[in-house]
C-alpha cells in the first residue's frame, strides 16, 4: 500500500494523463496483487479497470471450498455476489468511485470475479477481482489527495470488507452456495442417466416477479408435480423428488393463464444455474435444450431449409438459403434446423411466441391453398420423424390440437398446477381422428449445405476496425445489436442470454473463432474455445478485460455467428 501511496504522491502537480504510469507494473496491495489493466484519458472518460489478485488461503476460506471447477465457479459467484452488494450499499446517495458487474440470477463463469485452480497457479487456489474505479481528477490535474483516498482506503476496506472470510456466517453461506451448485450439477448427471428431458422439483417456484425482474414471485403457488410424472433423483446423498419430463413429443397444454409459459420458460433457464433461494436452483433441464422462436427480420446465411421449406416464390433457394430479412416462418425453421445442427437434442416451443403457419396447417387452408403452392411443411408433419432422429420437443399448445395426436406426453397446467393427461388425450384423439388430408412430403434429411468455412471467408475481410485511429478490431454490444469492426449480427431476439456481458462474451469468442478460422468454425472448434474459458477464464481473450464478460452456452455462440451479416 505505502509503494502506491508514495506513486501517487509523486503525481502532485501532474497532468491526469500521467496516472497512465500506474499500469507499467504490479502493485502489492496489502495481501493482494493490483494490476491497472485500463486507465482513464480523463476524469470524464469511463472509469479504469483494475484487477486485483489475492491467493484464496489468504482470504481465509479453506482449500477445500476450490478443489474442484464446480466449487470454484460457486465460490466466484459467491464472492462477486458478495463484493457487488458491498459496493451497491456504499453507492447509496453518493457518488461512489467503484463498481463492478452486477450479477443476475444465473451463476455464470465471468471476468469480473475469477477463482483459478490450484493446477495453474503453482499449486494455490487464486482470486481475481477486477472492477472499475474511477480516478479523480482536479480539472486536467490528478487530484492526489482524494486519488490517495480512493485506493488507499476506500478501495481496501470495500475488498476486505466483502471477500475476506469473517466468522461462520461468512463460512457458511459460502457452503450453501456451493453445495446448492453441486446438488444441481448431480441433478444433471441423475437426469441423464434416468434418460429424462427434465425435471421440475417439488416446491420450486416458477414465475418471476415481473417482466423486467427475475426476482421469484413473492405470491407464487410452489410446483408439485402429478403422481404419473413423479420421479426422485439422488443428488449429493439427497433425494429429491419432482416431475420428470420423459423423451420425445411433450405437449404442454391448459388454459389461457394458467402458467403454461412461465413452465417452459422455467426450463428455457435451466440450461444455466440459478443461485439458491431463485426458486429454479435445482430445476435440470438437457443442456442443449434450445428455445425455438419465430424471429422474423434475422438475417440467414446459406443456410439449407429445404426440409421444412420446399421452395420459395421466384426460384428462391431453400438449399442455401439467405436473405437479410426472413419472414416469421422461415426464421423459425432456420432457427430449429440450425439448432439441431449446432447440436440440440431438445427444442422448446411456445404456441405464443412460434408462427401459427410453422406449427399446423388446418384442412380449410390445405384445400383452398393447395400444396404444391404451399413451400412450408408444417412442424406438426415433422415431428415424429424428428423425434426418430432423436430430437426431443417440448411444446406450449393452448389451441393446435393437432399436436395431442403426436404427442407421448401430454401435461394439462391447471391453477399453475401441472396434471398428467396424456390418456385422456389419447381417448379424445382416439375418438376425434384428424381431418387434416395427408400430404406427402420427401423423408427429412439432416445437414446443411453451406459451407462454413467459405461463410466465414466471405466476412473476413469485413473484420477490420471502424477507425484508422483503432489498433484492434473492437467488438461492441448497444442493446441487443452486436458489431464486430463492419460485421454485425442482431442478437437480442436470441432468447437464452441472460445478459449483456454474455452477449459480449458471445461476441468475442465469435471474432476469435473468426480470427483463428484455420479450420472451419464448426461445433467442434466452439465447444473446444467455451471448455478452455470454463476452465482457465477469460485470461487466454484478453481483449475481454476491457468489458464485465460472461459465458455463453456453445449454443448461444453458434446463434451468433449464424446470424453475422457485413455493412
Ligand atoms: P399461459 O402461458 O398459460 O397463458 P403464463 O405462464 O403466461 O400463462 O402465466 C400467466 C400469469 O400467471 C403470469 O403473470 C405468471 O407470472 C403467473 N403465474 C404463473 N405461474 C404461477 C404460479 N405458480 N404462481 C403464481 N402465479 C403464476
Ligand atoms: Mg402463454
């Protein structure tokens, strides 16, 4: 602390553009290591990013609590959680100097607070908080006395106060959230080999406490699943017991408001953790379950349709199909198609949210449009072929009927309450058979036709910086619009991101995919760059420092990639 307190003295006097020289080196920082990764060019500018580096014994927390990655990233979570409440109690009605990523519900692998492995860092668990402080200056000036008091007391008493570990209480919050983490991460395994698309536990609660906050519902009826579903999984020498959902068609039905959505999207969340106390910490659901939407306006780029879309008007490709503007129907089908590419073996579907003409066609309009006008191939004639290839639906229907003739499983929500209907369901079918006319369509074939490799060749030369004045080819996230130097891609409709810093990891790994393409950029290379992130950080991106970064599934970046387009 003396050595940066003596730095600082020496800048008396000085222009602000000389407190660049705190980044030449490491600082000791009492118990901890400071590193400026970003300085301010002015007391106006956004705030400098520095990071900090303590070893975990220092912070008194046992070795045991990190030795292993699902330790870790709880214990990560943990600490940032802790540190951002710190500094959000002391920003109350002042104009605090320090900030850091605020965290939603989800537990998320992300820059602002790292717990390494003992196995790269010689043998101790390490932590790593970086945050943003904003450097005081007294107009063009560094403002030495109140720069002495931000980093030499503020700074210090905000970090121990929030990470170091005081008394029990401390102790055992921290186990709580980690074995909250790990019951889940057993749930996962246990759904896997119970082969089950997901599970509901008892007690959970589901809907959120508005569209603009995730927090739970206060008032919420808790989820008890019907006898017929009812499974118990082993998970950290518990059992837990809930609904299980089977493989196969699942068809969610029941009437309007009576909490059909709010299940499938319980489920749509589940691909990540949520901490303990959200009310869907231990709700497991196939982690590469993906939420197919209508999207219409995204761009598609050659990518092949052709089994859900026969041909378009005005000899327009479905083989290889692209165009900067689908319409809501062939947005969706570009949207499961991909999804089954980039490896999804479960898709959830909602009636509100999907186009009607993508999901069923009714007898009236067979007649009158005729099928050889009609390019589309509903996803109710698909299904079953789907489901034999092995991709598993999870589908909301209040109102198309025709999907209880497909379906294996058949939930009724009532009173937000699920109830098992799949044999009344059947009945009716049984007793009502289906008026549509059959239509014959080619058998489906898997695979795509583009080429991914000349996909990305055609952007390359558009990834290059917007400015002469830029070095490096920036990556920028504004609402839910993505730029990558003159690639764009719009990524807010992609409905599983939970926020902008996983938009932003997104986009990063994306241009480093795009940067390293010495091979094609397929599953393989995505799934290899997320695997080396959960597991050492964001260290290997540092361009990524810059900006609060969060990870993303593989899912998430393969959305991203697919929908770049040039300007
Ligand atoms: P649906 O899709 O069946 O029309 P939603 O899932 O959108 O209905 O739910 C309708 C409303 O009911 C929403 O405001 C939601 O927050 C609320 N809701 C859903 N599940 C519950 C529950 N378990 N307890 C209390 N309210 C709920
Ligand atoms: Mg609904």
């Amino acid at each position: 602390m003396k050595e940066i307190y003596q730095k600082l003295r020496s800048l008396t006097g000085k222009s602000y553009g000389l407190y660049k020289s705190l980044a030449q080196k490491t600082w000791k920082f009492g118990d901890f290591e400071l590193e400026f990764l970003h300085v301010q060019g002015d007391p106006y500018a956004p705030p400098s990013r520095l990071k900090f580096r303590i070893p975990l014994s220092a912070l008194g927390f046992s070795p045991e609590l990190a030795n292993n990655a699902v330790k870790r990233l709880a214990l990560a979570d943990f600490l940032l959680r802790r540190l951002a409440e710190e500094i959000t109690a002391q920003s109350v009605g002042v104009d605090f100097p320090i900030s850091i990523a605020n965290p939603g519900q989800e537990i998320l692998t992300r820059n602002s607070l790292w717990v390494g492995g003992p196995s790269e860092n010689e043998g101790v668990a390490i932590v790593e908080a970086t945050l943003w402080v904003k450097l005081p200056g007294d107009h063009r000036m560094v403002d030495v006395p109140n720069a002495c008091d931000i980093l030499t007391s503020i700074l210090p008493d905000t970090l121990s106060t929030s990470l170091y570990c005081f008394g029990e209480g401390a102790i055992e919050s921290a186990r709580r959230h980690i074995e909250s983490l790990e019951v889940r991460t057993e749930l996962l395994a246990a759904l896997e080999m119970a082969k089950l698309v997901a599970f509901v536990p008892d007690g959970a609660i589901l809907p959120r406490a508005s569209g603009i906050s995730e927090l739970p519902l206060a008032s919420a009826v808790s989820f008890k699943s019907p006898p017929e579903m009812r499974v118990t999984l082993k998970a950290c020498g518990r059992e837990i017991t809930g609904m299980g959902i089977p493989k196969g068609i699942t068809v969610i039905a029941g009437g309007a408001y009576h909490g059909k959505s709010t299940l499938l999207s319980a489920l749509e969340k589940a691909v990540y953790p949520h901490i303990p106390g959200d009310g869907r910490e231990w709700i497991v659901v196939d982690s590469t379950a993906v939420r197919i939407c209508d999207e219409g306006g995204r761009s598609v780029r050659n990518t092949r349709i052709a089994p859900l879309v026969r041909e378009l008007p005005s000899g327009i490709s479905t083989e290889n199909f692209s165009t900067l503007s689908a319409s809501g129907s062939t947005s969706e089908a570009s949207n499961l198609l991909e999804a089954i590419e980039f490896g999804a073996h479960t898709v959830l579907i909602d009636e509100d949210t999907s186009a009607v003409n993508f999901l069923i066609r009714d007898p009236r309009m067979q007649k009158l449009v005729g099928a050889s006008r009609e390019p589309l191939i509903p996803l109710i004639d698909r299904a079953r072929e789907l489901t034999s290839l092995g991709l598993n639906i999870v589908l909301v229907a209040g109102a198309c009927g025709d999907y209880l003739n497909v379906a294996d499983t058949v939930i009724v929500m009532n009173q937000y309450q699920p109830e098992w209907a799949t044999h009344r369901a059947k009945e009716i079918c049984a007793s009502e058979p289906p008026h549509r006319l059959p239509e014959d369509h080619p058998p489906f074939i898997q695979g795509l036709s583009r080429s991914l490799l000349a996909y990305v060749e055609e952007l390359l030369p558009h990834v290059r910086p917007t400015s002469p004045v830029e070095r490096q080819v920036k990556v920028r996230v504004q609402g839910g619009r993505l730029q990558i130097g003159f690639v764009e891609a719009e990524i807010g409709p992609i409905p599983q991101f939970c926020d902008s810093a996983q938009r932003y990891g997104a986009g990063l790994i994306v241009l480093n995919l795009l940067q390293n393409a010495v091979d094609k950029p397929s599953l393989e290379c995505i799934e290899k760059i997320y695997a080396q992130i959960a597991n050492v950080g964001f260290r290997k991106i540092p361009q990524g420092m810059n900006r609060d970064v969060a990870l993303p599934r593989p899912a998430e970046i393969a959305m991203t990639l697919l929908r770049l387009r040039n300007y």
